[in-house]
C-alpha cells in the first residue's frame, strides 16, 4: 500500500529536500506542493491525500486553522505538523485541531519517516522532546488541580458489577 502526501511549506528548499527524502520510501508518494495555507485546502480537495505534511507557519492561513477546516473536509485525511516550534501549548493546539502528529524540523530522516508511517497507521505521533515537556508540565501540576475521586464505597475497597450484567 502507497500513502499519498502532500507538502506544505512556505520554504521551497524545504519541499524540494522533503520530495526528494520521501521519493525514497517505496510506500510513500508525494502528490502536490503547496505554499500558503490556501493552498494546502484547494490541492488537498483536489488530490484527496493520505497525509497533509504540514508546517505550522504559512502565508494567508497558518497550520492550526488550515489543520481544522481540512478536517471539516477531509475527515479522513491525517496531518502531521512539521514545524520549528518545540512548544507543548502548540502542539496540544494542534492536535485538538485535529492533527494526528507534531514533529521538530530538527528531526532526524529516520524519525521523519517513521513520524510519517505512524499517522499513516492511523497513530499518534509527537517529537520525543514535546512528551517530556507535556510530561514535566503534568508532573509539575498542583495537587488541587489533579480532580479527585469519590470514593466507591466504605465496605470495601473494589468496585462491584451491577446485578444486571452476567459474571465474565
């Protein structure tokens, strides 16, 4: 199976280097260019890509709102965020978007591909660097901002089924 990518970036060195690394990979194909947020929309209705390699920073519409109204048209076209910001609150953006991934363009080649193969899986991907941000930022949290749990009951420390479902 071939997945189908389309490139957006406002740098065309940075497409150009990104076509001729993926036009390595036996599965991956690149169908289209694209320069500017606009762009990215009008060719990803028209080729119908796999994936929407995509920075975050664009002329006319930036990465997060291309991101979001590609998913309004293209519910089952992947993004993957491919940007210079190594920023949690930006990732968490877009992925609540609706991106599948978030990579920093310092990535190695490897680290690319596989970032690619996985949200062309249908996983989730984020660069090594944001999980340990996003884990720092979780571990750092307050107690009172962790919700709290209501105890299940004081007779004993398990929960019990309801009658009504058969025992497994």
């Amino acid at each position: 199976m071939s997945f189908r990518i389309l490139i957006a970036d406002d740098h065309g060195v940075l497409r150009a280097g990104l076509r001729a690394l993926l036009s390595i990979e036996p599965d991956l194909e690149v169908v289209g260019e694209a320069a500017d947020g606009r762009e990215v929309l009008r060719l990803a209705r028209e080729l119908n890509p796999d994936l929407v390699l995509l920075d975050l920073v664009m002329p006319g519409l930036g990465g997060i709102e291309v991101t979001r109204q590609l998913k309004k048209l293209l519910p089952d076209t992947r993004v993957l965020i491919l940007t210079v910001y190594e920023d949690a609150s930006l990732a968490s953006e877009a992925m609540q978007a609706g991106a599948a991934g978030y990579l920093i363009k310092r990535a190695v080649e490897s680290e690319l591909i596989n970032a690619i193969h996985a949200v062309c899986r249908g996983d989730l991907y984020l660069h090594p660097a944001l999980i340990r941000a996003l884990l720092k930022n979780l571990s750092s949290a307050p107690v009172s901002s962790v919700p709290s749990l209501s105890p299940l009951g004081r007779s004993s420390s398990c929960a019990s089924l309801p009658k009504d479902l058969p025992a497994a």
